[in-house]
C-alpha cells in the first residue's frame, strides 16, 4: 500500500515535471521580422529568391521550428531576360577578377499571399518608412518602389493604408526583429554625401520615429529584439580601396622617392591650394571609384592617370543629390557621430519599451578586427569578395554574412530568453555555391484571392521598374560597374 | 678524435631511439602513455609501489635496488584504437555532416630495459621507451568537416633513460637518472579561402607541417624511491621532470586546384611557393607517481596507486612561421593537472601468475580545447594478465581495455568551434620478455 503511494507520488512528479515546459517559453509561435534591404535579403545589389530564402529572417525562422514564414519572393532570370534589377558577382574580364552582372532580378512569385509577409524588410526604407509609409507610391523613391512589393499597400493593392508596423501585428508575433536605422545613416556613404536632414536623419527625427515604432510593437508576451546599425568604416563598400595609387599588377601601392602617392580629390588641402589635391588621411575612397580609377581618374599624371578628382557627393538644395566616391575625414566622422547617435537611442527606446539590443555595431567591428571565426578553422574576414561575410555589392551581406547575423540572433535570444533553440548549420551557407540560377518558368496565377489580378501586378511592377530601386546603391557613374578588384 | 667518438655515440643513441619513436592514440590522459610494461600493464598500471622487473627504469627506478641479476627485459604494445567517432552539431559542422570516423591504425609501441648490477648495492640501469604519443588521424581526410583543423595530427616520442639504483638499506632504495628524450611532430591540414564566384569555401592547398628528425630533443630526469618496512608492505614514489622540446620544421604547401583558372591563379599568387621554415616548442609535463602495495595470505599482492601529472605547462601552442609573411598560428590549450587512480591484483600460482587491474585516468584537457587534433576524455581502464617467471628468463602478456567518456562540446564555449560529440575506446595488448643472467 505504502509502496504504490511511493510509486504514485513519483509519478505525479514525472507528469509535473513533463508538464513543466508548457509553462515556460522555450520556442516561438510566429516570427515577423522588420527592417530594409538588409532584412529583405539583398546581395549583390538585388533581391532574388535565391538569396531570399538564405535571408537571416529566414533562417531564424526555420531555427524555430516555423514551417509557414512567407517572404515576397522575387524570380531570378539570365541576363538575357528583361528583368527588374542587375545581380553582380565576381566574373572574369580582361584577365582580372572583378565584379560585374551576372544576372537580372524577376517578378514576384508569392504575389497573391492573403495574408502579410513574415518578412517585412523594406529595401531602401529608414526608420520613419516603418510607421509612415501607409501607401506606396509604385513611381516613388527606393523604399515606395519595395514597398509596393514587400507591403503591398500601393493604391488599390491589398494593403492599401497598412505600414509595415500594422502589418507586422496583424500577424499578432511572439517574435519581433527589428534592424533598421541603416538607411538613416549609411545611406551617406553609398552617396558619398554627409548632409544632415537628407543622408543623414536628425536625431530628434529617428528618435520620434523609432520610439512609434517600439511603443506600437510592445505587447505582453512578445519578444522584441532591436539590431543596431554598423560602422561606415567596417563595410568592404568603403574599406576596400586604399586612399592611394595601387599598382594593378602587384595590387601593392605604388611608392615615389619612398612615399606612397595619395589619389586626387576635389578639396584644397594645408599643402595644396587649387584641386586636385592628395586625399588627406582617413578618406575613405568607396567601391563607386573603382571604374573611376580603372579610366585614370584620381590618378595623378605622373603615375599615368588623367589628374582628375574623383568625385565628392554634395547636396545641391532644394533636391539634388550629387552622388560621388569619397567620405573625407570630416564626413567619416559626422557618419559616425550620427550613427552612434542613434545607436544610443536605440539602446534607450529598446530598453524603454521592454526590448533587448543585439549589438550589430560591435559584432562588425569585431569582423574588421579579427575577422569573424565561424568554426572548423575556417575564418571569414570583411574583405571585399573573397572575406565570405559582404555580398558582392559591399554593402551588403552574402548568404554566410546573413548566416552570422541569424546565428546572433538565436545566441542572442537563448541569451536574453532563457531558450535552448540550436543554433543554424552554418556550413549550409558555407559550402553551398551561390550562383546564379534560371527560373524555367515563373509561377503565373491569373487572379489571386484580392481584387487585382496578377497580369496587372505584373504591368505594375514593369511600369515602375523596380529595377531602378536598387541601382541606387550603386553610385557609379557607369550603369553597370565593372569593378577591378585592388585598385 | 675524442669529439668524432663523442657525436658518434649520440648518433648510435639516436638512432636506437627512433627505432623506438612510437605514436600512440592518445592511450591514458593526454598524449602520455603509462603503459610501459607487460607485468605493470596486468595490474591497471599501479606498478610504482612493486617494480619488480626491469620496467622499473619507467615506473620507480627505485626497484632496482632488490634487481640483484644481470638482466633485460624487451617488449611492446599493440595499441589499436576500437572507436574514433566524432558526431557533428550545429552550427558547425552541422548535423548533416553525419558520423565520422578516425582511421584505426593499430600503433607498436616498443620497450628495452637492462640491468647491470654495479655493486651490491649499486645498479645500472638503462630504459628505451615512449611515454608520450598522439596519433589523431581522420579517415576521408579530404572529406572530413574538420579538415581544416587537422586531417592528421602526430606527436612521436622515444625517452633514453638511464638510472642509477643505491639500496640503502635491505628495505629501503632511492634511484637518481637522467632522461634524453627524442621527439618528432607532424600535424596536416587543408586551407580554405572563399571562392569568390561561388561565395562558398573551397579546399585551396593542402599544408603540412613536419619537425625534422634530429636535433628535436631536451634533457631531464627522474628519480624514486621505495621502502619496504615489513614483508608484507612497501610504498614508493617516482618523479619524472618536464622537459621542454623546441621543434624545428618544415611547412609544406601544396595547391589544390579549384577547378576556376583565374580563381587558382590568384591562390597561387599568395601560396608559399618552396618549404617554410617553422618552429614549435612543446613543454611535456612532469609527473609524480605514489603508491603502496600489500602482500596479502594466499600469494595474493593488491597495489594501489595516485598518479599526478603537471599538464597545466601545456597551455598554449605556438606554431611559428620564420616568414614573417605568413601568419603564425596560436591556440590557448589551457590543459589543468590531471590525477589518475589505479589498482591492481596478483595472485601467484608458482610460477604463474594471474592479475587484474583497474584504473581511472583523468583528462587534463578542458572541453574548450577539445577538437580534431585531439579530444581527450576521462577514461575506466581494466586490464587483464599473465606470467610466467624463472630465475633465468619470463614472459607476461596484458591486454588493457580502454573506454572513454563521451565528450560533447555541443553548446560549449570551443576554440576550434567545431561542435559535436566524440566517443573513443581502444585496446592495448602487451608482451615483455625477460632474460637474467
């Protein structure tokens, strides 16, 4: 009798004790993530399903267990195909290793979904695009142009009147990611132009913007976290190129009488009155310069160039971005004031609206320090091309870049959460080639269950080109950069 | 003259001592073997409080004293590995990766002794043997997720270690010598870099590092002591120092095409062209071994014994290339001390004799260091043997089974950050003959 007491006892434990993890959270339900191109999965200057389903939403998603996370997936076709955005990649020409197309962005393939993307990443949009842009403008800038893609909230669209804000909770998540302010900030280093209130979001701006967002995502139960922005200086976008003059060859810089040679900017310097003049120390010259420099521009006479400047970006009011290749100190400095402006605030609206803060900014200085040790002996560094972790645009990250941010953020979350989610298998990323492929055929559903159809969707998105969205990126005076690889 | 003689006799010592360079799996804890002996090997390795054959000169020099015949004892070990698993984990190698397996090479592992009473009270004695040895290779080395840790990791040693034995008394001996160790080091991998049309990693050269095969050595030495205060007991102790070995080596870098023209040109560019020149320094740790022993009614002898070793010298490992161009490589290992606990029994049929034994061996290497060179572990060892002895001559045969914990650095902090569980097991056989004169 006492015995079978014992054993019931013992056995209500057991059920206790398996009963235990319904009470406490140790996976998500639904995931929606928020953020811009970043979030969105652009490499290499476009966003194509291929790269798509390697974003870092993505795999957090299927880290959770979330069979159902929907994207706005785009078709890839070959360059002979009319298509809606170029792809660069590392292709050979001249005998060298530089970056060039390789093939063209699609349309969209999940147009018809009836219900929000998961993933609401918003190529080109700041922080106020998340709570403001309620109707796309399909002919607008960057951020209306994704937007009419990604939100679907174009005039007559199913969307229509629904931000990204309203859209991530209709989808009522238990799991929010939040990594925007790039556009905010670095958005100056792709125009090479500094210019407070048009590169760069004012303060106070980012922070009334930011806080509506936070507040409008708080809810008892939901996980928020916030990914703060990087360094100018830590993209391959402006690290790649030296200030001075480089030998093609020997891809070493050329050395004069023992010195080696600044390019040519547009600015007077202490030591040079009328531009040209030698870059000072700390310019960063960006990846735009590189066909640029292949033409002999900021290359001085004597060395075989033309004695040109290279282009500074400028601002000419009321509206005239003037793109250019170089950030001169003062710049790179106000970039990165900015940026740890916001950074600032956004560890302080995080924390103020109950989220944590995945520090993006620091893991990127980290990978320019000591490159990024992935595991097996293998470590990736922020080299342009051939350090694994930027896409072939610079700016943004490749299929393993994306990788490492979705294995921060499981970390980060089994961190700040208490979970025990495993982390992504990084060699997936790792040792899969990524390359171009071409969709036979693009999935055509005459009508969806919304009230347009899908032959004019199709009219729309060729319409508007939503191509030109993401050559913006690219501030090359060239419309197809062909880049050399070390000059 | 006197200096020919002299690099003469070195050449002939060294020499004997490469016959004798042996790798072992990684046997007991760490890269270091204790199985030195066939009788010893029977009773789990406490031999240090008995030492009663020749293979004192290893365990307790201090047993020489009650030696009183010309004699020498050779022998060896069959150390063949059962199981060298390793099962990947996320995020790296990921799960997909499936079991992989280490290649089952089956290591010899050769001992000589001799003995040469000098006086009364006064012994020679002079020991060959390898008391460290690692031997971590991967089968489908080019397919293996770890290759670009290690496909292949060898750590060869051959000690010569002559002794001298004073018994001060009828129970009591003290033994002084010195210990010239020989050492070779080989570790091979593959090197990865981003393909850059592919954005993927890609096996870019094949590199090997090699310590050349002279003037790898250093100097120690060991002593021990043994006291016998009744018939029934006796307790001894042995100490053998650290000893310090600089490598010097070569680095060799072989391409490996990737099938892209542009791609391996631009590798080729950047992969040292001839042999590089590297340096190495390996500092092996000393050990102190305790034990006591008890002759028991019925020929009946249980010995006891605590072994400590001083692994925490090896706390880093530093691979030096002289090109100042090409990075050198360094690893934290952060290895702790490490005790072992052993015991075994004897029981004697005439001139027979029946033992066994059992022995934990703790690992010295923590879980962030665990990894492709090398994944050590805690181990229960039990052992078996036999003999048969005369006054002129004997035999013993062992066999040591050897089971080791699982390691599992999944979700650990590790420097390799290749994550997953090992599990090992490995079987050593031993032989020793003895002849008296």
């Amino acid at each position: 009798m006492k015995k079978l007491f014992r054993t019931a006892a013992s056995g209500g434990a057991l059920l206790a004790l398996l009963a235990a993890p319904v009470y406490s959270q140790t996976s998500f339900r639904k995931y929606v993530a928020l953020g811009d191109s970043l979030t969105a999965g652009v490499e290499g200057n476009c966003l194509v399903e291929r790269h798509q389903r390697r974003s870092y939403p993505k795999l957090v998603a299927d880290q959770l267990g979330i069979a159902d996370f929907q994207q706005p997936l785009l078709s890839e076709v070959p360059l002979s195909t009319q298509g809606t955005g170029v792809c660069l990649g590392a292709i050979v020409a001249g005998g060298t290793i530089t970056v060039g197309p390789v093939s063209n962005q699609g349309v969209p393939l999940n147009a018809t979904l009836p219900r929000p993307y998961d993933n609401l990443g918003i190529p080109g949009a700041n922080a106020a695009d998340l709570v403001d842009l309620r109707v796309a403008n399909p002919a607008g800038n960057t951020a209306n142009r994704s937007a009419a893609v990604v939100l679907r909230n174009f005039p007559g669209g199913p969307f229509e009147g629904k931000s990204a804000l309203d859209q991530a909770n209709l989808l009522a998540p238990d799991l929010v990611t939040v990594w925007i302010g790039n556009n905010d900030v670095l958005g100056a280093a792709l125009s090479a132009a500094a210019v407070d209130g048009v590169t760069l979001t004012p303060v106070a701006v980012f922070d009334a913007k930011y806080t509506q967002l936070m507040t409008g995502l708080r809810m008892t139960g939901r996980t928020v976290v916030a990914l703060n922005i990087p360094d100018v200086s830590a993209l391959a976008f402006t690290k790649t190129i030296p200030r001075v003059v480089v030998n093609p060859t020997t891809r070493q810089p050329v050395v004069v009488g023992g010195q080696t040679v600044p390019l040519l900017g547009p600015r007077p310097t202490a030591t040079c009155a009328t531009p040209p003049c030698p870059l000072p120390e700390g310019t960063l010259v960006t990846l735009g310069a590189s066909s640029l420099l292949a033409l002999g521009i900021g290359i001085p006479t004597s060395l075989g160039g033309t004695g040109a400047a290279l282009p500074d970006g400028s601002f000419s009011p009321p509206s005239t971005l003037n793109q250019g290749v170089l950030l001169y100190p003062d710049e790179v400095a106000s970039i990165q004031q900015r940026g740890n402006e916001l950074n600032a605030r956004i560890a302080a609206i995080a924390a103020a609206n109950g989220a944590t803060v995945l520090d993006i900014h620091a893991l990127f200085d980290e990978m320019v320090a000591h490159g990024y040790h992935i595991g097996g002996g293998i470590t990736l560094t922020t080299s342009f091309l051939t350090g694994g972790i930027f896409s072939a645009d610079g700016f943004h990250a490749s299929n393993i870049g994306y990788a490492i941010v979705a294995t921060e953020i499981i970390e980060h979350l089994n961190d700040v959460k208490g979970t025990d989610l495993e982390l992504p298998d990084v060699t997936q990323a790792l040792f899969t080639p990524d390359v171009p492929f071409s969709t036979a055929a693009v999935p055509d559903p005459s009508a969806g269950p919304f009230q347009y159809s899908m032959g004019t969707w199709k009219d729309l998105v060729t319409a508007t080109g939503f191509a030109a969205s993401f050559e913006v990126l690219y501030p090359t005076p060239g419309k197809r950069p062909g880049k050399s690889l070390g000059r | 003259m006197t200096r020919r003689g002299r690099v003469r006799s070195t050449g002939i010592l060294v020499s004997l001592g490469f016959f004798f360079l042996a790798a072992a799996p990684a046997s007991p804890a760490g890269f270091s073997v204790f199985a030195q002996g066939a009788r010893a090997s029977g009773m789990g390795l406490a031999f240090t409080a008995v030492a009663n054959d020749p293979s004192a000169i290893f365990y307790n020099p201090a047993g020489l004293g009650w030696q009183k015949h010309f004699s020498s004892q050779a022998g060896g070990s069959l150390l063949t590995k059962i199981d060298g698993e390793f099962e990947g984990a996320n995020p790296f190698p990921g799960t997909g990766f499936g079991v992989e397996e280490q290649h089952k090479t089956t290591f010899f592992l050769p001992t000589f002794y001799a003995v040469v009473p000098l006086t009364s009270t006064v012994n020679f004695g002079l020991g060959i043997f390898a008391p460290y040895g690692l031997g971590f290779r991967w089968e489908d080395a080019e397919q293996f997720s770890g290759r670009f840790i290690a496909q292949n990791a060898v750590i060869q040693s051959s000690d010569i270690n002559p002794v001298v034995s004073f018994q001060l008394s009828p129970s009591f001996a003290l033994a002084v010598g010195a210990d010239y160790r020989l050492s070779k080091v080989m570790l091979e991998r593959n090197q990865p870099a981003i393909n850059p049309f592919t954005q993927s990693i890609v096996d870019v050269a094949h590199v090997k590092l090699d310590s050349e095969l002279v003037d790898n050595s250093g100097w120690g030495w060991n002593a021990g002591l043994l006291w016998k205060p009744t018939t029934m007991f006796s307790v001894g102790a042995a100490y053998r120092s650290g000893i310090e070995i600089d490598y010097e080596g070569e680095a060799r870098f072989t391409q490996r095409p990737t099938g892209n023209p542009a791609f391996d040109a631009a590798v080729a560019a950047t992969l040292p062209a001839g042999r590089e020149n590297v340096a190495v320094t390996i500092e092996f740790p000393a050990t102190w071994n305790f034990g006591l022993a008890l002759s028991l009614p019925g020929e009946l002898l249980l010995s006891l014994e605590a072994d400590w070793t001083d692994w925490s010298v090896f706390d880093s490992l530093f691979i030096d290339f002289e090109n100042g161009a090409l990075p050198d490589l360094f690893r934290e290992t952060l290895w702790k001390d490490s005790w072992a606990y052993r015991g075994g029994l004897e029981k004697r049929f005439g001139n027979f004799a029946v033992r066994a034994g059992y022995y934990f061996d703790e690992s010295p290497q923590p879980l962030a260091d665990v990894g492709p060179i090398l994944a050590d572990a805690d181990r229960n060892a039990y052992t078996l043997g036999f003999g048969y002895e005369t006054e002129r001559w004997g035999v013993d045969v062992s066999d040591i089974f050897i089971d080791f914990d699982e390691r599992d650095t999944r979700g650990e902090e590790n420097t390799d950050r290749f994550f997953g569980t090992y599990k090992e097991s490995a079987n050593l056989l031993a032989i020793s003959l003895r002849l008296s004169f």
